[in-house]
C-alpha cells in the first residue's frame, strides 16, 4: 500500500499541475484533446470497450461503472413512445452535499477536460444533445466554463462537424436551482424538463428512461473529465493507478479538526489516515481524532478504523462508503452527535416531501436529536431515533432517507457512550460546530469559506422540518 508523499503526488490525473488552465492554448500544450482526435477516429463501440476495461467508476457518490451505463443507453433502441431513441448525456455538476467541494476546484483548475470527456462520451453513446446542469449559484464556474466552451467552439471541438469529421456533438448548460436533491440524477432530469427537483419513483432508471423519456447517462463532472485521459493513455495505464476494485484516483475534499485542510487527489487505495496525517497535518496540537464523517450519506468513521483504504470495497466493509469524497474530521473537542444533528437538520430540510416517510422520518428524528443535546432526552428518545432510522432505509423514491438511516444509526452504534452522556448530562462539548455546506475555497491559506447562513436562509426561503408526533 503506496504512503509515500511523492509517489502519490506522481500518481495524479486530474491535478497533475497544480497550475490552473486558464485558455484552451494551456490545455493543448499538455496534450489537451488527443484523446478526442484519437476516439473520433474510432467506432462508438470501440470507446465503449475502453470505458469498461478501464473499470472507470462512477465518481459521483454511487461508484457504477461508467462504461456499463454507457453501453446501456448506446444499446438502447426503444424511445419514447416507441419512436427511434434520441439519447443524451447529462453532466451532474449539482455537488449541494455538505464536505465536498471537488467539481468546482476541477473546473476552476480545468474545465476543459470535462468538455473534451463529454465530446467523448456523446460520440460513444451517441447522443442528439450533452447538457451541463449547474446550479445557478455557482456564478464563478459557470462564467469559467462559458469561456472555456466558446473557445473549443471556435477550434472545432464541440458543436458543428467536430474535427472536420462530420459528427455533430452539442453542447449546453442548464442552470438548477440551490437545492441538494438536485443532484439526484432522477430529480435532476425532472428541473431539466421544467419541473421541481423531486425524485421520480424507483425502478425508472434513466438509461431506460431518461430525460423526456429518452435513454440518458448521467455522469458526476469528476467523472466525465477522466475519460479524456483514458482514452489518450489507455485502460491499462488507468488500472495501473489504485487498485482492482478502485482504479484511478479521486479529489477528496478534507475539512474539520485539521491544520491543512484542503483539495487533494490521491490513487484510490490510499489510507484515509494518510490523507489525514500527510496531507491534513493531523489534529490540532495535543488533540487526538474522534471521528470523520463521510459526507451525510455514509456512516461515521471512528478514529479506530481511519487506516482503511480509500476505496469502495475497503469503505463498504467497515462499513461506510466514499460517497462524493468529502471528508470532515471532527476532534475529541467536538461533539459528534451535535454534527450529526446538523446533518440531519440538512436533510430534513432538503426532504422534497413527496415520500411522507422520508418528510416525516428525518423529522423525527431531528427533533430527538435536538431534545438528547438539549438533556431533555430519555432511553425512549433513543429508542425512537433507532426505530426510525431502521423503518425509514428505503422507503423514498431516492437515497435521502437512508443516508439518514445509516448516518444517525452509526453514531448511535459506533459512539454508545456519548450517547450514554447526553441522556445523563445533555451535550457537555459546547464547542460550536459549522455545517461543511462550501461556498468557496483559498488554496494559497488552505481556507474554505462556508454558508454560516444555511439554515437561516431555508427558513427564509419556506423550508421547514416536518416534526410530526413528538
């Protein structure tokens, strides 16, 4: 298992220069776009099978192999209606979870390779359009891939008759609202066609049916701007980077109880202890680790098990998960069942409300959580709380409600004795801890910038929690 600083740094796709491209010129000169002029020269199906043997996984949250969906929607011959299938291709670049950051500081640092990884795709899946679907709010990296996309328009690289090869490959952008279930790839095809972000029911899987009923691929932006590299170096130099379960590398966002915090690539397979120590530089002076909370949509990592490896088999059996690579650590001065209250204040927040055990659930559940910090919780509170987060693993139309689920569920398993401590005394560790909802980052002091005004704003907004039956 590889530790060593340089050799991971060596190891590095997506951020291999820690200079940003500014102009189409600067991703050329590093050889920017071989990979498209190589795979236009290929047959769709050809590309395909380089997808599939690089093992690319989905960098999103789910880990799906991409070249697996991307052969279902290729394959795909029944449209809407019957009619001759009109495919698209979706890049998911909604990230509205708390911890991650990675998508933007990847356009802020290239946006071309997401574009030269869509033209790509399109010509593999064979798409009539690719759309880019950013929430509006990101003004910075819409303006930066606005720039960017004009500049490839202009060489021949997106639009009309792409290198001169007869293909047309459209591309657009599709602004979203601030809302989490926007990155629900289902939801995410609802707001495209003009509807809110809510979850469409289980088992209408885009690849079938898709956007306006048509097979669609949804990829994370993280994703999509790998492939150029595969297809320019190959699926076994890929694989030669992390491990058989997990080629590749990943950008992982670290917040928290740590003196670096920052945006680090890492090959998949790296220790979350090495991304904490090494390039975290570890606790604050005369504290030790508690906890690390992967994003709201895995379960907490105890300080025992934070020499697993960064990748999905490793994560899954301790058992958490990846997620969207976004890592807070909290020390032993923080109170984990408080962050865990904020996170699940988050989703409760960000339940659509079209699944009432989901709305209702997260609730709850939230309720309970603020009655055990407050000291006014029972051994029935508890019970409560675990009871819910058990019924609720799902029930929705989407994820939510089982990130809520496994996430509580967790500290109540892995910390039992803060537990313990809040019923006889309420929260003792007053420290005041921050949502990880990034607005921004400064690489050069290794700050992020958060949206302290989160739950204000919902308010203001309408959003409420649900709290039926306490």
């Amino acid at each position: 298992m590889i530790t060593d600083r340089k050799t991971l740094n060596d190891q590095r796709i997506l951020l291999r220069d820690d200079m940003p491209y500014t102009t189409l010129e600067d991703y050329l000169k590093i050889g920017g776009f071989e990979g498209l002029k190589k795979a236009i020269d290929m047959t769709p199906e050809q590309i395909i099978d380089v997808i599939k043997k690089s093992f690319l996984r989905g960098r999103g949250g789910a880990g799906f192999p991409a070249g697996i969906k991307w052969d279902g929607v290729r394959n795909n011959q029944c449209g809407a209606h019957g009619l001759e299938p009109q495919r698209y291709l979706v890049c998911n670049f909604s990230e509205g979870e708390p911890g991650t950051y990675k998508d933007r500081y990847l356009v802020n640092k290239n946006p071309y390779a997401l574009i030269e990884g869509m033209m790509i795709a399109s010509y593999a899946i064979g798409t009539v359009n690719a759309i880019i679907c950013i929430k509006e709010i990101y003004k910075k990296e819409i303006s930066i891939l606005n720039r960017a996309m004009q500049e490839c328009r202009l060489a021949g690289f997106i639009g009309d008759n792409v290198l001169g090869k007869g293909h047309d490959f459209p591309l657009e952008i599709f602004l979203g609202p601030d809302s989490y279930l926007l990155g629900e790839d289902r939801a995410q095809l609802e707001v495209i066609e003009g509807k809110p972000p809510w979850p469409r029911a289980k088992g209408i899987i885009p690849v079938y049916v898709g956007l306006y009923d048509q097979p669609t691929v949804v990829n994370n932006a993280e994703t999509l701007s790998t492939v150029s590299y595969i297809m320019k170096n190959g699926p076994e130099w890929f694989k030669s980077i992390g491990t058989a379960d997990s080629p590749g590398t990943m950008i992982f966002t670290l917040t928290g109880d740590i003196k670096t915090p920052g945006m680090y690539e890492l090959p998949l397979g790296t220790p979350l202890s090495t991304l904490i120590n090494e390039y975290g530089g570890g606790p604050l002076m005369g504290r030790q680790i508690q906890a690390v909370f992967s994003g709201p949509t895995n379960a907490v990592i105890p300080a025992d098990k934070i020499d697993t490896p960064l990748d999905y088999g490793s994560m899954r059996k301790i058992p958490s998960g990846l997620g969207s690579g976004g890592y807070t650590v909290l020390d032993n001065t923080a109170c984990v069942l408080t962050m865990g209250m904020m996170f699940s204040r988050f989703l409760a927040l960000e339940s659509c409300g079209q699944c009432t055990s989901c709305k209702t659930g997260t609730g709850r559940i939230t309720k309970n959580l603020e009655l055990l910090e407050a000291g006014e919780g029972t051994e029935e509170t508890v019970l409560a709380i675990l009871e819910d987060c058990q019924h609720i693993k799902g029930s929705g139309h989407c994820y939510l409600c089982t990130e809520e689920g496994i996430e509580i569920g967790s500290i109540f398993y892995n910390f039992p004795d803060v537990i313990v401590e809040h019923l006889e005394y309420g929260c003792l560790k007053h420290r005041n801890l921050v949502m990880p909802k990034i607005k921004d980052y400064d690489e050069a002091s290794h700050t992020f910038t958060f949206d302290h005004k989160y739950f204000e704003n919902c308010a203001s907004l309408g959003k409420h929690i649900n709290y039926p039956g306490i």
